[in-house]
C-alpha cells in the first residue's frame, strides 16, 4: 500500500497530480496549520504574465488571532479577486492553443462560491483529476482521520491509520522528515523523483517549470496533458 500525502493546493502543478496517479491512497492534509505570514501554495500558484513565472494568488482572511489549520481558512472575498485572475488568465493564455477549450472550465471552478480555502481547493482538484481521468476514489481527507502529532509522528500516524506500507515522499521533505522514524514503523519510504516534462508554451521563449496544470492544458490540452502524466 503506498501512500502519498500532500497539503490541498490551489490550482496544483503537474507533480502534484503526478503524486495522486501513483500512489494507491493520497491524503490531502488540510488540517495542519496554514502558515501565519508569508506565500503558502494552498493559496498561491505561478502562471506565465507578461512572459515571466509570476504568482496568482487567492486574497485570504488573515484577521483572525492565533493560528489556524488549513481547513480552517477562509477566503476574502471583500474584493474581487476572482474576476481580476480569470482577466489576467485570459489576456496571457488567449493565443494559447486550447484556451478556449480550458477557460471556461477554469471560469466556473473560480467563480464557486464557496468561501473555504480548503474546500475551495478541493473542488479544483477533484475537478482536475475527473477531466483528466484520474481515480478519485484514492483520495482521503486528512481531517477524516484519527490522527496525531507534528511533522514526522504526524505522518506516521496518518500512514498508520491508513494501513499503509510505503510512503512516498516529495522532493522538498528530506528537509523536515525524520527518515530513521518510519524504518522503526515498517514503513518503506519512497522519493517521488518527479521529472519534469517539457512541452511548448507558446509565451515565453525558454520552457518554465512548475507552474499550475492550467499551463499545459492551455498549451497542450486534455489528451496531451494525460499523455505528460503517463496515464
């Protein structure tokens, strides 16, 4: 059983989906703190504008005292965000090959009503993985489950719950995660070792990597983005 285990991201790269195709569960940790200060990808992505990786970003309610858990954010919707982003997508991906096929698929998800961060993301992601054909019967909600601790014991807990066997971990956690704790689990860990397909992007000279899915679908479209990750 490998297990994948990944924060809820707004509008994901193509790694991201990458890490849902090939583990036999995915969690979708939405209940760890969302950080205090600073970008965070739950709320924030990169996308060519006017040539250049820049960020999107979904305004969030940052009044409250204290700390938070992603499930647990709400989005600000004072202003309107959403109709500035879905302008700033149309103008820089208008030329692209399958625009018109994406944006209005893209329109509807950003215009949802839902307030939630965490739930917000969810509905972007299952949406994705139902377009491009990706089983989401694999995916649980960390929030469901009867888990506990920080950091390592946190995922541990998780891996534990869910019976898994092998854990397979991202490119970044090598930094944070104690390794010596899941062999004292049984647990096997795994590197994800995600090698970054290179497709043309029409608006920017030299290939990008690691900006939102809406980039190879504008690009490349449905068909061929399933063909980047190999399903």
């Amino acid at each position: 059983m490998l297990a994948a285990i990944h924060q809820p991201s707004f509008l994901p790269w193509l790694g991201f989906f990458d890490k849902i195709i090939r583990s036999d569960i995915f969690v979708l940790l939405d209940n760890v703190q969302f950080p205090k200060t600073g970008g965070y990808w739950a709320n924030r992505v990169k996308l060519i504008i006017s040539g250049e990786p820049k960020w999107i970003t979904v305004p969030i309610n940052r009044t409250y005292n204290g700390t938070k858990l992603i499930n647990e954010i709400e989005i600000d919707n004072s202003k309107k965000w959403n109709e500035k982003l879905l302008k700033t997508i149309e103008v820089n991906y208008k030329k692209a090959a399958y625009f018109s096929e994406i944006f209005p698929i893209v329109t509807e998800l950003l215009n949802n009503e839902d307030t939630n961060l965490a739930k917000f993301n969810y509905r972007i992601i299952f949406s994705f993985c139902s377009l491009l054909g990706i089983n989401t019967s694999k995916i649980v909600l960390g929030s469901s489950l009867n888990c506990v601790g920080n950091a390592t014991e946190l995922l541990i807990s998780i891996l534990k719950e869910i019976n898994a066997t092998e854990y397979m971990y991202g490119g970044g956690a090598h930094k944070y995660q104690q390794d010596h704790m899941f062999a004292e689990n049984n647990i096997k860990l795994s590197s994800q070792s995600f090698e970054h397909p290179v497709y043309t992007q029409f608006n920017t000279p030299d290939f990008v990597p690691g900006l939102s899915i809406i980039d190879a679908l504008c690009n490349c479209g449905v068909e061929s983005t399933r063909a980047l990750l190999k399903l």
